[in-house]
C-alpha cells in the first residue's frame, strides 16, 4: 500500500520567503513512470520500478536493419537484413556467420522448412531463394515486387505473401508455384497456420485479417480500424492474437526503395500512397490506400525515386493488440496512440510484445495488465522468438540482436521525464517510497536547467543526500527538473521503488494589467444622488359647486412646479488583470491631473475590476488614472509582486458652455441673429437653433467648422407672422453638455 510523502514541516517555514506555498511533483503510478527512460529498470503493471532481467548484446551485424528473425532446429538464429541483402546465422554463443548475400537490398521474410533448410525472400524485385550448404538456390518467382511473409504449411507447402497486388502464393517444389488467395489489399503482411492447419494472413492498406481453407475460399476474420496486420500468433484451444498498427509497410517500401535507388544498375519503381482521412477515419483510424507507380529506370546519377511516405497522425490510435476467440469474437487487448507494436510472441498466461518507442518490450498479462519488461534505448525492436526461457529479440538500428534472459540484473537506472516548475524554482527535497523489505540500494540524483530538453546548459548531475527516504535537492534553482534513481542488488535482495516526490517553490510571477478603459455613464438608480420628485403635491385645494363659487382656499398662494434635476453623470473605471500563478488580486486606483505632479489615491483593497465614481468630483481637465494590481492576499509581503498600467488622459468636462445672443436684425424679408458660444474645457462640437419649440434646426459656425473652445454663429430664418416669437440657441461641446440662451422676438 502507498503512503502520502510529505516534505517537513520546517522546510515549508525556511522556504515560504519566495512565494505562496510549495508545489510537489510526484510520481507513483504506471503512467506516470511509462514517460521516463529505462535502463536495465522495469516497470511493474502497478507502477514499481524494479531491476529489469539482463537485456544483452547477442550479435551485431553491424548492418543497417535486421528485417526478420527465425530459430533453426538447434537452436541457432537465421537474420535477414537491409540494405544489403544479407542473410547471417548466429549460434547460441552469439558467433554471426554470413551466409549469403543476396542481389536485392532486402530480405523482409525467412522460413525454414520441415528439413531444417533456410529460404529466404528478397525484395523489391521479389525472389525466394532456397539456401543450403552456404549455397542459394531461387526456388520460385511470384512475379512480385515484395515478399513480405513466408510460412510452411503441415504438407511441406511454402506460402509466399506478396506486395504490391496482395496475392498468396502456394509453392509446393522448386519453380513450382500458384495463387492461392488474391486478397482485395495491396499487400499481404504476415502468414500463420494454426492448429487446424488453416492459413491465416494479415493484409495493409485495410488491416484485414483472412482465414483461408482453400483455394480461392476465404473468410475475413477480423477488419481492423488499423491500416496493418502486422503479426499472428496462433495458441492452443484456436485462439489468435493479432498485433495490428499504422504504418511498418510503408516504411519498408520506403527503405526498400531508397536502397534501390542508391544502385545505378537498378530499376526502380515506387508505391506511391494517398491518405483518406473520414469521420469515421478520425474515430477508429487512417485509411492508408497504397497503389503501384509507373517503373521508371534510375539514371547514374537520379535521385532516389519517390516512396510511400510515413504518416503519424497525432491523437489516433498507432496501434493495438487483439484476442480473437474460437467463437470469432474479438477482444482489444491493448493499444497506444504512441507505440507501434511490431511483434508478439506468447508464453503461458502472458503475450511478449515489442515497439517503436526506445525499442520497448513489454509483458502483457491475459488480464491485460502491462509490464514494461526492458527498454533497449535504440530504435524499434523488429522481431521476437523465444529461445527456451530466453527472449531474442531484433534490434532495427544498428542490427543488433539482443537476449532477455529470466535473472534480473545487477544494476540498472532510471531517469524521470522532465518536469516544469511554471517559474524558476526553489527545490527543497526529494522524498521517495521504497516497497517493504525488498532491501537492495538506491541512489538519487538530480540535475536541473531552463531550457525544454536536457542540454550541456543544464547543471551537472547532483546526488541527492539524505536517509530515511528523504534529501535535499542540491542543484541550482532553474524552472525544470529531473531526477534518477540507480537500483543495485544486494545478494538476493533488490531495490523496489513505489513513488518519488519533489518539492519545491515557485517563483511568485509578476501580475499582468492588460487594458484600463475609462468611459462615462448615466449613474445608475443605486449610485446616483436621490432624485427630487417629479412634481410636488400643491397645498392647496379647489372645490367647484354647481353655482360656479369656488370653495374657500386652504393655502393663500399659487404652487409652482418642481422639475427633476437630471441624474448625475459618472465615470466608469474598468481594467482587466491576471495573474499567471493564479493568484487573487487586489487593487489600488490612483489620479492625477494633467498639470499635477503627484498621485492621489481614490480607492485601495478593491477585489472587483470596476470603479464608478461622479464625474462631479473632479474638476474640468485632463486626467490620467493608475490602476496598480498586487498579489499580497496569495503571498507574503516579502513575496509579493505587483504590477501597473496608467490610462491614456481622459477628458473630465461638467460644465456647458456659455452662450451669448445679440440683438437680431430684420433685413429682406428674413430674421438674423448672431450668437457666441464658449467652454473652457473642451472645444465645440455642435450647435442648434429651436423657433417657437419647433424641432432643432442644425447651425454651423461663421468659419465653417465647430471645433474650437469658442465660436460664432448666424442664425437666419423667414420672418414669422406678426407677434410674439420665443428663439432658442443652444451649443455642446465635447462631453456634451449644452448651454443655451433665448432671446424674444416681437
């Protein structure tokens, strides 16, 4: 059982200067140890991490990539690789013998036949040879460009899977061959018999999985939502297990076909591939649709000829493992959006599975829990066979054969992936968790940089030093982090790590004001002034009878009405702000005046973004406004950071203009009237005439253009009929207010 790790008490109290609080990094479960790199480590379907069985260099055939793996009857290993075309035999003692070395740059498949002979396929220019005493024979020609599998049947029959029209060959003697099975795809990946004798073939670009009974008679056992069948493994009781991924074929062609190419004698020809991605592709897969191209022959000096490219789609499922019962029922065992599974093997109770991603190999349990059993570090492991209670396994870089024995091994190591802080960091101490007494020794380092992945900018690995699973991190502050443990046994005893924790303090981050904007507004019903009633109830009473004498008044005078003055006008203050630690805000606002020096303080310890005050409060004028944001509510006074953002200057204008009428004049039949507007805090922006209450009547200034703190304008209308006529002017200027002036024509 897993204990909580906690860093001490008086850690929390030495570090707490440098921000809120401590993070902790911890690690203590499968996926969360899967993204580290293992060497000589395992890691237990419960997430431990514990020492790995050896994993041991065999043979190195020092050739670019061992494509196929079979075991002879005693017990020697047969190896097909690429570019080169070599075929090697390699005893138990890890002794590599060149056998032969073919015309072709590629030998993707191997069998050996029920007399212990070695056959061989060689591709793109597709050929099975018959090998025997060093010496090779061709035995049968399928007219293919790849051989991608062969098998033997229970009769002694060689079927040969081939590539680039998907067909099955039966070849029963030397030249002596036919199509057994034309297949729908455009590449027939892998064969197996299982127990009833029955053919079976995975295919590409449509992952099919074909059980065929006889000639030209199939049945589709499994379509895969994968564009391969990459590997069958018949099990007693008529079980299949079925490893399926996204692209091995293609980069097969591809090597294939720059090898190729590499030869000025050769002929090249090149499948060239479309890719159709649907809804249902994004669901469930790609569908990768490979076709044959044009041949075309490769002059001296011609670039490699285009090949089927690769494609890794990001968040789909690369690939995946399968049970498929008796019954043809079907169970996904495992799969991974980051792994291409390229073989499987079975033991009692367990499938053996190896990928792409550092040369992986994991046990896979039949309750279809994984245990991640060694890691090579190289490129994808391409093949599996088992070797009594030993594991071969084909390494594709370097063409490396590598062995797993059953005893773990001595020591191995293992480092974390890398962590980020979000902000330069203060570490404090790395704890870890050790399972009951499984004894052994362990050893912690750290090391420590700013930059994504570990480069020679990074510090030095630095041992962690302390006892009782806990010490103190030693290296520099930085922003990431990583840690490695080494296991080492100790006689029978060996280290087994549950879970690993690291604590520290981020650097508390400055806040961000992003925008202040402020705005006037009609003060709302709960922040304006109470408003004077709209009229005021007379005092008085009158009483009318039906003799037309009015009732004796109750108050002496005549009422006047009571207007409502206009609800004040405010200014609305709004900023936006975040903090990138996520801590709460405070705020402080500040003003000054154009022509003032000093900041004055309007409102501190706001926790909204907004600020309404009445424009009343200040006088006319320009003025700026500081919003300052801090995060002292979330840290120490000593920790805490804040930041500030000054307004652009903001017109405060409350009063109207002042407006001046002149005598008007009478001449030709019309009325003209002459008006002055000034403001002294802000220019004019319009100005308007009303007779007699009629609607406003636009009017422009004398010099054309209304923008200037004063004006003057000429106001000309028709003479009215004879009497009394009642002429108002009225001016706004720019926060508009308005001022008016009459004047009375008779």
């Amino acid at each position: 059982m897993k204990r909580m790790l906690l860093a001490p008490a008086f850690f929390l109290v030495a570090v707490v200067a440098m921000a809120s609080g401590t993070a902790s990094w911890e690690m203590n479960s499968y996926q969360d140890f899967l993204r580290g790199h293992f060497n000589g480590v395992s890691l237990s379907r419960d997430g431990k991490l514990l020492l790995a069985p050896a994993l041991e260099s065999l043979y190195a055939s020092e050739q670019p990539v061992i494509w196929s793996l079979v075991q002879a009857p005693d017990g020697s290993l047969y190896a097909g690789t690429g570019h080169r075309g070599r075929v090697y035999r390699i005893d138990k003692s890890g002794k590599g013998t060149l056998l032969w070395t073919s015309e072709q740059p590629e030998v993707f498949a191997l069998a050996v036949g029920p007399d212990g002979t070695l056959y061989a396929a060689t591709s793109p220019n597709g050929r099975v040879y018959r090998i025997e005493n060093g010496k090779a024979v061709e035995h049968f020609a399928p007219g293919a460009r790849y051989i991608w599998a062969l098998t033997f049947a229970p009769d002694g029959a060689l079927y040969v899977a081939t590539g680039d029209q998907g067909k099955i060959f039966r070849v029963t003697g030397p030249g002596k061959g036919e199509v057994y099975y034309e297949t729908s795809q455009t590449n027939v990946t892998c064969l197996a018999v299982d127990g009833q004798g029955r053919l079976l073939a995975g295919t590409e670009p449509n992952g099919i999985l074909y059980r065929i009974t006889a000639k030209d008679k199939a049945f589709t056992l499994y379509d895969s939502n994968l564009p391969e069948i990459r590997t069958i493994v018949p099990a007693p009781g008529g079980t299949l297990y079925v490893a399926a991924l996204g692209g091995s074929t293609a980069r097969r062609a591809t090597a294939a076909a720059a090898a190729t190419a590499a030869s000025a004698s050769m002929t090249v020809t090149a499948t060239s591939a479309s890719v159709t991605v649907s809804d249902a592709a994004t669901q469930s897969g790609v569908d990768l649709k490979a076709r044959p191209a044009a041949t075309q022959p490769a002059p001296p000096s011609a670039p490699a000829a285009p090949v089927a490219p690769v494609m890794d789609i990001i968040g789909i499922e690369r690939s995946a493992v399968y049970r498929i019962n008796p019954d043809n029922s079907v169970e996904s065992l495992w799969s991974s959006k980051e792994e291409n599974v390229y073989d499987l093997v079975a033991r009692p109770n367990e499938l053996i599975l190896s990928t792409d991603f550092q040369g992986r190999i994991y046990r896979l349990g039949l309750d279809r829990k994984l245990t991640l059993a060694a890691e090579s570090g190289e490129g994808e492991i391409t093949r599996l066979t088992l070797d009594g209670g030993s594991l071969m396994a084909a390494v594709a870089n370097q063409g490396r054969i590598v062995k797993l024995g059953l005893r773990p091994r001595d020591k191995g190591s293992y480092e974390s992936p890398v962590h980020d802080a979000g902000a330069v960091a203060r570490w404090g101490r790395l704890s870890w968790l050790l399972e009951d007494g499984a004894g052994g020794r362990v050893r912690f380092e750290t090391r420590s940089g700013n930059s994504v992945r570990p480069d020679k900018t990074w510090s030095d690995w630095g041992a962690i030093q302390g006892e009782a699973g806990m010490g103190l991190v030693a290296s520099p502050n930085a922003r990431y982090i990583q840690w490695r443990a080494t296991l080492t046994r100790d006689g029978e005893k060996a280290p087994v790590i549950e879970g690993v924790t690291v604590a520290y303090l981020p650097q508390n981050t400055q806040p961000v004001i992003k925008s202040i904007n402020v705005t006037p507004q009609v003060a709302g019903a709960a922040t304006a002034r109470p408003a004077t009633p709209a009229t005021t109830a007379a005092t008085y009473s009158v009483t009318v009878t039906d003799t037309g004498d009015a009732a004796p008044a109750t108050s002496a005078g005549t009422p006047t009405q009571t207007l409502t003055r206009p609800v004040p006008t405010q200014i609305q203050i709004a900023w936006q702000a975040e903090d990138p630690d996520g801590d709460r805000l405070v705020y402080a606002v500040h003003f000054r005046g154009e022509e003032e020096r000093e900041w004055k303080l309007i409102k501190d310890n706001l926790t909204e973004n907004t600020l309404a005050l009445e424009a009343e409060l200040f006088a006319d004028g320009r003025y700026f406004f500081r919003v300052t944001a801090s995060d002292r509510l979330a840290n120490p006074a000593s920790a805490a950071r804040e930041a500030e953002l000054v307004s652009a200057p903001v017109l405060l204008d409350n009063t109207p203009p002042r407006v001046t009428a002149g005598a008007p004049r009478r001449t030709g039949g019309q009325v003209e009237a002459q008006f002055e507007a000034t403001d002294a805090a802000s220019p004019l922006r319009r100005a308007e005439y009303s007779l007699d209450a009629s609607p406003w009547t636009p009017v422009e200034a004398v010099d054309g253009v209304i923008d200037s703190p004063a004006e003057k304008f000429v106001v000309r209308f028709p003479e009215p009929r004879p009497g009394e006529h009642l002429l108002v002017f009225r001016a706004f200027d720019s926060a508009g207010n308005a001022g008016l002036a009459k004047v009375i024509l008779r």
